[in-house]
C-alpha cells in the first residue's frame, strides 16, 4: 500500500515542524537547540521530495505536465534540499551533538495541575534512596505512583496531564515508572468491572509486585480472532471447568495468574457467549510449555488447560460479557507517556560507544540518519499524546490513526536499527550475544499490537478513505 506509505511520511513531517517550532525557544542549551535545527528537519526535507515525486506517480501525466501545481512542491523541495547541503554532513553532526546531549525535552505543558509537582517529587526523591528494587516498588505503590491514574486508594487519579508531569519527575529522579506489564491490561478491567473482592484481593497486591500477570486469549486455531476462540468452560458446582488451548503467552512460566477467555456458551453468535476468567496458573490441570525462539530464549508459551477448575469469585463480569470486557483489557492502556517524554531507549548515537577504535565516517553518518528518524518519531510521539491531553476533545479525536502511522514507521526503524548496530559490530556480531540476539529479538517488536499489514489497512481507510 505505498500511498499508505506516503501517509505515513507526510504526517511525521508534519509532527517535526511542529515539534521544532514548539521548541525552538524553550531550549535550555545552545547544544540542544543544535540539535533540533540540525537534525528535526532532516526527515521533513528529505521525505518532501520523495512525497511529492509518489504524489506525481500517483497521478500519472496530469501530475508529472502543468496540469498540477504538484511539480511546484517537487521543485520547491528539491531546492531546499540543495540549499540545506549534503545529507551526510548533517547527520555526522547530528551524532555528535546528540552523544553529546542525549535525549532532550520535556513535553511543555500549558495547564499542568497546580502543586502536583512540588507534592510528587520529594517523595520520588525518598524513593531514590531505597536501594532494594522491590522496597521501593512497595514504598511507590503504597503513596499511589505505582500506577497514578487508578482510581484512589490504588493511585492519585492522575489525569493525563498530570501522568506527563508524573513521568517527567519520576525521569528526573533517575527512577524507571513501575510496569505490571499484563496487569496494566488486567487491572483496569478488574476494577472497573470486578467484584469488591476481586479488586481486593488483586489489585494491590499487583501494583507492590506480589503478583504476576499473563494473558491467555490467543489460540492456535484463532490466533488474534478472539471471537473464534474454542477454549470451553462448562459450568460445575461452585465454578467452571476449563478445556482448550493457547499460545503466544508471553512469561507464562513465570506468571502467577492469568486473564482468560473461554467459550461459556458454543452455541450463541461468535461474539457473544465468551467470558472473562482470573485462572491461577498454579491449578490442577495448567500446563506450560516454553516455544523456543530465533535469539534463543522462551518469552512465547504454549498453555494447555485440562480440567482446569476457576472459582465462580474468578469470573469477572457476568457468563457472556468476555467480548465486552475482552476490548476493555485491550483498550486498557495508560497515556503513552515513555515516547511522548523522548525517555524511551537509546538514541540511535548512543550505540556508537559500544564500538571499539575510532568510528568511520560512513558509521557517523548512518548513525546520524538513525537518529533523526527517532527523534522524528519522538515528535509525532510528542503530538499525540498532546492531543491526548488536550481538554474537551472526544475519545474519538483523541488517539486517531495517527497510532497506527507512529507503529508502522517506528517499527520499520527498529529494524533498520537493530541490522545497523549488526553491521557496526563486524566479525564481533557473529556470535549469539549482544548485538545479534538484539536483531534476532526484533520480530516480536514487529508483530506486537499489530503488524504492519493490519496498521497500513487503517492508514488506508481512515486516512485515505480507502474501501475497506
């Protein structure tokens, strides 16, 4: 879908100008304004060009004669490209300033809400101090940082804005925000269709780490279709008992329990008659076993249940509404404040001091191309998590198809990255550690939360107007 593609460059141009006219005078260095001017408009002039020579193909003659002011924007690119100089100039610098800086900026707010700052960072502060892991994500969950959007007394019911300060005074204090990974889909459906005793029992416990979650909703027969899912749960005395398969089950050795979907009704339509279980992966009749991968390790599972029996207190919800709280769960994610705040990762540059001797020029400057794009991807970042926390916006407007566009081409310069960082290393690269298990570990990366194929579909339709 190439015109998809060029969706894609348009709008991370257009995410670019933004972000560099948005930070043009809040820089708090003379390097960190260098780096924007030298590197941020990178992307923009170099996708101009290109954009506008597909826009040209799309259109065919009309495009390519006068016919079109199309060849104008052509032209107009080509020359401030030629004004602007070699490419390979600019991104050599762009590695040295960005070695130099590091990462850059915080998300300016306009409306951030008053003293949550000062209130939050000295108790970040204290945390700082506590050495034990574990301790201090106990100290975080019991004052609600550990996840500040739930609801009191599990969080501070921090709104959007106030999780982009939070992130940025957790990035100030050196501290990485707590993840319960599954349990940041799990939780908020627990809470907001579960029992009192459920949220008791689970919620807390999960936010100080006690409890580990895994999801068992792909199957083999269905894959990512949950409504063809063929895991049955036939109702006992006091409970259910549960029959099927599943797979991709990310640290299901590892996980204490799990959220399952299971067929409670085979005869109802395919969206209806599933429902929603808390499964202790420690039950009679759980069985996991690890799918070996390409880097070598075991993140994907199989799990096979077999008589696997769940308390009537383990069904969220009531028998049937598991597509309901099914799109829930995978709705349920917390503002993505990691892109937004450029805190996510490596630069690209930064892999650089991994490499022994002097770096050739030809690396400088393929390092510097790398960069721009993820600072590219940054901005856009930037630009829909402010449209996230733009008041009086309706859900529908706020996290549009501009996701889908950030996933596509985020993913595609991971891969480049990683396949760089390869070459980089030479002969080192060609045993199974460091930057070659990194490479063998991008698949995941690319097919998680939907392949490119799935993401161009939308771009297509929603940006494009395609048929579907």
């Amino acid at each position: 879908m190439p015109i998809a593609l060029t969706s894609d460059q348009a709008d991370l141009a257009a995410a670019v100008a933004g972000f560099t006219a948005r930070h043009a005078d809040i820089a708090a260095t003379r390097a960190a304004f260098d780096k924007i001017a030298s590197g941020e408009p990178q992307p923009s002039w170099q996708a101009a060009v290109g954009i506008a020579l597909d826009t040209i193909t799309v259109l065919g003659g009309i495009g390519y004669t006068w016919e079109h002011d199309v060849h104008l924007y052509w032209r107009r690119a080509m020359s401030l490209a030629a004004l602007l100089g070699p490419a390979g100039a600019w991104r050599k610098r762009l590695t040295s300033l960005s070695r130099a800086t590091g990462r850059h900026h915080d998300l300016p707010l306009v409306d951030e809400p008053a003293g949550l700052r000062a209130a939050v960072a000295p108790v970040l502060a204290e945390a700082a101090r506590i050495a034990d892991p574990g301790q201090r994500r106990r100290f975080l969950a019991t004052r609600g940082l550990a996840a500040p959007h739930y609801p009191h007394p599990h969080g501070i019911g921090a709104g959007p804005a106030a999780q982009v300060v939070i992130a940025q005074e957790f990035a100030r204090a050196g501290l990485a925000q707590p993840s319960t990974i599954v349990g940041e889909w799990a939780l908020p459906t627990i809470l907001a269709h579960g029992t009192p005793e459920q949220r008791e029992f689970f919620v807390a416990a999960t936010l100080r780490g006690d409890i580990t979650w895994c999801q068992l909703f792909s199957e083999p027969e269905a894959g990512s279709d949950l409504a063809s899912l063929r895991t049955r749960a036939e109702a006992a005395d006091g409970g259910w008992v549960i029959n099927g398969q599943k797979v991709w089950t990310s640290i299901a050795a590892q996980a204490d329990w799990a959220i399952c979907l299971a067929r409670t009704d085979p005869l109802a339509p395919k969206h209806q008659g599933i429902s929603y279980f808390l499964v202790d992966m420690r039950s009679p009749g759980v069985e996991v076993r690890p799918l070996r991968e390409a880097n070598g390790g075991y993140l994907f599972n199989e799990v096979f249940l077999t008589d696997v029996f769940v308390p009537d207190a383990r069904l969220v919800g009531a028998p049937g509404d598991g597509w309901r709280l099914a799109r829930a769960t995978l709705g349920n994610e917390r503002v993505n404040i990691s892109q937004g705040t450029g805190q996510r990762g490596r630069l690209p540059s930064a892999f650089l001091s991994d490499l022994p001797g002097p770096v050739p020029d030809e690396v400088l400057a393929e390092a510097g191309a790398l960069t721009a794009d993820a600072l590219a991807f940054a901005a856009m970042s930037q630009r829909l998590l402010l449209r996230q926390i733009t008041p009086g916006l309706p859900p529908a407007q706020r996290l549009g198809p501009e996701a889908s566009v950030l996933k596509v081409i985020s993913a595609d310069n991971v891969a480049r990255l990683r396949r760089a960082v390869l070459d980089w290393h030479g002969a080192a690269a060609a045993v199974l550690t460091g930057p070659s298990e990194d490479y063998l570990s991008v698949p995941p990366q690319l097919i998680g939360g939907g392949t490119a194929e799935i993401q161009l579909n939308v771009i297509g339709e929603q940006v494009l107007g395609l048929p579907r």
